[in-house]
C-alpha cells in the first residue's frame, strides 16, 4: 500500500444520501405543475436526468443547459411545457435544504482528519447546493478545500477538473493521493484519468465494468479504516 497524504472524496452516493433529497424534490415540483409524484413518473425523471449526467460527463451539454433541459425534456414527456429554470430554481429550494449523511460519513471523516490527511471534497454539482449541504451536514468542518465542477468549468471525469483541485492543494502530488467515489463513470474514471489511485464505494454490490477499474472496492465507509 502506498504513503498516502491526500484523500479526495465525492459528495452525492458518497457522503451524502442525495437520492433522499432528490425524492423529496421531484415530488415538490410534481406537486407544482399538477402531477401526483407516482413511481412511474419519478422513474421517468430518473431516466431523463441520468442521460443528462453522462452527456454533461463526456462534455457534450453545459452544467446550465443540463438543469434547465432536463425539465423542459421531463415535462414535455408528461405532455406540459413548463419554464426549465423556474422548475429548476424550485427543485433546488428543496435540494439547498437536504443535507442526510450516509452511514458512516461523519465518523470516516473525522477519522482520517484525525489521521492527518488532507481532506478535499471533488464533486460535480451546482456550488451553491454543494456548500450549503456540507455546512448544514457539518460535513464543511472536517475539509481542507471544496472543489465543485460549476466553479472549476469542467467536471469530472474530465483531467481539466483535476487539474483544477491539483492548483488548489499545497504540494499537490498525484501518486499520494486517493479518491473515493460512488461513480465509475464520473469518480473512478476520473481518478484513473488524473493518475489517482482509487476507491469504489458500492454499497449495492452492482457489478463492475471491465473498462474502468478500481484500485479497491468497499461496501461501507468504515472500510476505509483497513486501508488508510
């Protein structure tokens, strides 16, 4: 194993539940433009959102064309056109206000804080949510720098993003640090890109892909403590 002094950790799936924040706001903005917030239609947001992400991953769609088209795109499904940026803008009313922590979030932190390590939030997302859910989670205490993709104009996994956080941290050496995220596509790819080593967190135990490839894989957070 090797010397590590740097731990970059992913926000959403990672330390933070956003799947419990999402629900709730999917279901407000439903309720607005008079939808009952049933299964099928929050399974179709799913899938609209989900393809929005991975455009804006490999990117094809800006951060701010991706929040305003995947409710138009949503909407339009469901046979209504409704303004994107006031969905958005209401959605993100609910979302500012989530902070859930995953199992174990809290204590890792304040684990590898007490360690010594240099800890360093990556993630893509809109800057405003991403800082007001990390202080009101208390989460913001434990970190030596918070690096959201709306801020930096790239995101992961593109090398641009990393470049990004490596001009931000002190001394910043790739081969020292280790990344832990929730996304292979985003995270682990993103971390391969940048020369990263990797952690998978894969809570579901969903299968991997042979194209993109952790360093390591663990189910709870509290892993993390065997192999920091």
């Amino acid at each position: 194993m090797k010397t590590y002094r740097d731990i970059l950790l992913d926000v959403d799936g990672t330390l933070l539940d956003f799947g419990a924040a999402e629900k709730v706001g999917i279901a407000a903005v439903l309720t607005h433009y008079g939808f009952e917030p049933d299964a099928e239609r929050i399974r179709l947001y799913h899938q609209i959102n989900g393809a929005a992400w991975a455009a804006f991953e490999r990117g094809e769609v800006t951060k701010e064309r991706l929040v305003e088209e995947r409710f138009e795109i949503f909407f339009r499904e469901l046979g209504k056109e409704v303004n994107g940026r006031e969905a958005e803008d209401l959605y993100r009313s609910y979302l500012d206000q989530s902070a859930v922590l995953i199992d174990g979030a809290e204590d890792i932190c304040r684990y590898l804080k007490g360690r010594g390590y240099g800890l360093y939030v990556v993630t893509n997302g809109t800057s405003t949510t991403q800082y007001k859910r990390l202080a009101l989670s208390g989460l913001d205490a434990f970190m030596d720098g918070i690096f959201v993709s709306e801020d930096a104009g790239s995101q992961k996994p593109q090398k641009e993003y990393f470049d990004y956080c490596f001009a931000r941290i002190p001394q910043a050496d790739p081969s020292r640090m280790f990344l832990v995220g929730d996304s292979l596509t985003s995270d682990i790819k993103g971390g391969i890109n940048a020369g990263i080593s990797t952690c998978w967190y894969n809570p579901s135990g969903l299968p991997g892909r042979e194209d993109i490839c952790p360093d390591w894989q663990i189910r709870r957070l509290e892993e993390l403590k065997t192999l920091l």
